[in-house]
C-alpha cells in the first residue's frame, strides 16, 4: 500500500515538474501581441540603423565585365565541328593563363594601377566561364566605376596579344567590352534595411521572452496550483481598490504575501527544530 501511495505521489510530482518546465505558447503570443506597438518601434528603428550604417559606414563596389570569345580555327574560312571542341577545351587553358603575373604585371602598369598582381586576383578580378560555352568573362570589382571598367578592358586586351603567343594558337575575340557602370552593386540598401529590422525586433522579443520565463511571480490561479500543488478556493481583492481590476491584483497581491509568510514560518520552525 506505501509502494503504491509513493507512486502516486512520483507520478504527481513528474506531472508538476512537466508542466512547470513547458512553455505556454499562447501566453507568448500575448505577449507579443501585448507589446506590439513596442516591437514595431524595433522593426522601424532596426531598419532606420542599418540605412544609417549602410550610407555612412558601407564603401559602394561597382562591377564591370567584358567578354572574349575563344575558337580555333583550322582555315580561314570554316569552323569546323572538330574546331569548336578544341575551342572548348582551350578555354580552360585560356582561363588558368588570365591571372598569370607576367599578363597582370602589364596591366597594372599601363593603367598605373597600385594593386600587386596577388591583390587583383584575390580582390578585383574574376575569371568565368559559363556552361557549355567558349567565352570567358572578365569581371573587376572596384569602388571606382571607371577603375572597373578600365581593368576588365585592359585585362582582355592583354589578354588576346599575351595569350596566343604562350599557347601558340589562334587569337581570340573581343565579344563585348566593359562599360562604366552607372549604379553600384553593392550594398543592398533593402536587404540591409530588412536584416536591421528583423536583429532589432528578434532582440527585444528575445528579452522578452527571457523576462517571461524569469517571472515566478504569481499571478493566476494555476500558477499556485502548479508551485504549491494546492486548490485555490476564494479570491480576496486587495483593500481599498474596486471594480474587477481590484479583484485580479488582490487575488494575485494577497495569495502571494500569505504563501511567502507561510515559507517563513516553515522555515523558522525548521531552524527551532534543528536547533
């Protein structure tokens, strides 16, 4: 009969400690919904901090790429098909030779550039070439959109004189040239703003999600039956306040004071007894 009262009571206490480590998810969505003029605040003040950070602080990159075109030919006046796969696989060839330092030595030099040929591939150049084609795309990135343009042109013109005389093969064509691009690439104005908004608000609701869980106060019926395992029977309203507000903070203000008078004359008789 004890082993079956002691499972009882292991069973209620597994209960209570279920139920007091969940979440009540409603009770987070009227949270939120209770500040919801305070997490759009966020949202606006995210989004205006991330314009601020993103005018004053971001540098704007501009891209520009030109393309040439790699076929050998085996006369002057066909391509055959057998010409148009040795093109093809010139063109991976073509596209390890593009950032070869002798090739870029000579474009720094003729546009006085102060980049080592080390920092234009890792930082201003990019080599591609897309699927299933014979073209190349030389692509520069600079904060300067004149800077842009000039790198990509300069690079596919050394490109089709340095080139050819390595490999020893046709010389390719310019498909299209750089120009100068008139808007920047980079940053997204948008997309920063969004992100702004979104860290801001997803900060305040994270605080208030922790103020939540921290709050063992209690408040509501159920928050004594689940902390003390006791059944509430009356509310009392808190003395010199009417109406139904008075009656919802006396319940929760005059509960709290008994439990927390009650733990101290518990305590005390502990401390008489020991002692």
């Amino acid at each position: 009969m004890n082993a079956v009262l002691a499972a009882d009571q292991a069973r209620k206490v597994m209960i209570q400690d279920g139920e007091e480590d969940t979440i009540d998810l409603v009770e987070l969505f009227y949270l939120f919904l209770e500040h919801i003029w305070k997490i759009l605040l966020c949202v606006v003040l995210g989004g205006f901090l991330a314009f601020l950070y993103t005018f004053f602080l971001v540098t704007p990159m501009y891209k520009s790429t030109s393309k040439i075109y790699i076929v050998s030919a085996s006369n002057d006046s066909l391509v055959s098909l057998a010409d148009l796969q040795i093109g093809s696989q010139l063109t991976a060839d073509y596209q390890a030779l593009m950032t070869v330092r002798p090739l870029l030595e000579d474009v720094i030099k003729n546009l006085d550039l102060e980049y080592t040929p080390a920092e234009l591939v890792e930082d201003v150049v990019t080599i591609n070439n897309p699927s299933d084609t014979r073209i190349l795309e030389i692509t520069a990135v600079s904060d300067d959109p004149e800077e842009a343009a000039a790198i990509a042109n300069e690079l596919a013109q050394q490109a089709v004189i340095y080139l050819p005389r390595i490999m020893e093969c046709d010389t390719p064509n310019i498909a299209e040239t750089a120009v100068i691009p008139e808007k920047a690439y980079t940053p997204s104005y948008v997309r920063n703003i969004l992100i702004g908004a979104f860290l801001v608000a997803a900060a305040y609701c994270g605080v208030l999600v922790v103020l939540f869980l921290m709050d063992d106060s209690l408040s509501t019926m159920e928050d004594i039956e689940k902390r003390y395992n006791v059944q509430v029977l009356a509310m009392i309203p808190e003395s010199g306040k009417s109406g139904a507000k008075g009656y919802g903070y006396g319940y929760g203000y005059g509960y709290r004071n008994a439990l927390q008078r009650q733990d101290r004359n518990s305590e005390k008789r502990k401390k008489v007894e020991q002692g």
